[in-house]
C-alpha cells in the first residue's frame, strides 16, 4: 500500500509522510519541479515546460538529462518510484488523491461560498489562511511559475490547467 504524502506549497515547499513529518527536498530546482506537478495534480506538465519553469531562458543544453535526474531525485524524496510518472510529453505527481496545501484551501475556500451562516464561512475562510506558512522559497520559481498563482485559489479551483489526466498515463509496470 502506498504512504499518504502531502505536498505544502503555501509556504516553503516540502513534503509530509503519513505521520506528518517532513521529508526532505533538498534544492531549489528540484523543489520548483515539486511544485510544478503538485500544481497540477494528476496531469502531465510537459518536459519543455517544467525546463522553462526550472531554469527560464538559460535552460543549459543537458536541460532534459538534468531534469530527469531531478525527477530521479524527486522520487527517492518521496519514497515512492511510482508518485511521479513519465508521460509522454513530460511528468506528472501522482499520490493516490493525495491533497496539497493548495488543493485543502481551495476546497475551503469553495466550501465557505456555499454557507449560509456567516460564523460558519468565516471559519472555513480562517482555515484556508492558516495554511500559509510564510514567505514562499526563494529562487528560480515562485509557486505561480507553474502557471497557477495560490493568491487567486477560487478561480484556479474553477480553472484548472495542465496537459492530459492522469487517467490517460498508464501506469508502468
């Protein structure tokens, strides 16, 4: 059975074992590959994508054999071979519906407009601020580099982005 992960980006980014303590994720690169594919869970971020989030204009000309030694890394990180997949045309993070921070307070955040009673929406709302946990990494990507920015959670809930689902991946062997 596989370890329930959660990934945090509302914050410094890293990631949480079953028991909720934090896993190592060491480098800003490899950190901004997480949060690019824990940004669109269950979808493929292509390679030439995650390679202009990663290094921006200077992508050096071993772009693509670094960024699979990222990934390579990426999944030692998190203790699993098979959260993160190779799929034509690039990668994606793949927790068994594993919720990120970004993905609790957008789900929050849509529970809140549904309320009726304001104590009720005012708590959910102060639930999904609680989340954040400070100033972002810093470096080559700041969260919204992967295209989705979490200062604006509802329209992204309401707006997601990324290449092909997870669904139309298969798993490898």
């Amino acid at each position: 059975m596989r370890e329930a992960l959660s990934v945090r980006l509302l914050g410094p980014i890293d990631v949480l074992d079953a028991a909720g303590q934090p896993r190592a994720v060491a480098g800003k690169r490899l950190k901004a590959v997480l949060a690019a594919l824990a940004l669109q869970p269950g979808r493929v971020v292509s390679v030439d994508q995650l390679m202009d989030i990663v290094w921006g204009n200077a992508v050096p000309a071993t772009g693509a054999a670094t960024l699979q030694s990222h990934v390579s890394h990426l999944r030692r990180a998190l203790g699993d071979r098979s959260a993160v997949r190779a799929c034509p045309p690039g990668y994606l993070l793949d927790l068994d519906g594993q919720a990120t921070d970004v993905a609790t307070a957008e789900r929050l955040i849509g529970e809140s407009s549904l309320r009726a009673d304001p104590a009720g929406r005012e708590k959910l709302l102060a639930d999904a601020v609680a989340l954040w946990r400070g100033q972002a990494d810093a470096g080559p990507v700041p969260v919204r580099a992967a295209g989705r920015s979490t200062g604006d959670l509802p329209a992204a809930a309401a707006h997601p982005r990324g290449g092909p689902r997870a669904d139309a991946c298969p798993v490898a062997a």
